[in-house]
C-alpha cells in the first residue's frame, strides 16, 4: 500500500509538519510545494495520516 498526498486538500502554504512526525524520512518537500511520500522509505506505519489536520495523506490507487 503505498500512500499519496492529495493536492486538492494539502493547502502547499508552509512547511509540513508531517516531515518532522515521519519516523524513516519518507516525506520530503521543496520550499512550499506538495509533500512527496518516498514508497522505497515508507514503512506504512499509519502516522501522517492519522497526524495530517487536511486528511490529505490517502492509500495510492493501484493502477494494473
């Protein structure tokens, strides 16, 4: 399951508090854009989409 940001409800005005929340790093952001999820760090631990106040963290579709 990998997990995907979505830019309709993730407001892109600050800095993510869910970088500091993440306990491997997965998430990163340049300046102020979109927070990207790395799927070859995350270990799906549940914790930025429990903690994002925007419930802008969902599971990826599975496309195939």
């Amino acid at each position: 399951m990998a997990l995907t940001v979505d830019a309709r409800l993730c407001p892109q005005n600050h800095r993510c508090p869910l970088i500091a929340i993440c306990p491997v790093g997965a998430i990163s952001q340049e300046g102020f854009s979109l927070p990207k999820i790395d799927p070859a760090l995350c270990i799906e631990c549940g914790q930025c989409m429990k903690r994002c106040g925007m419930q802008a963290i969902h599971p990826a579709e599975q496309h195939g």
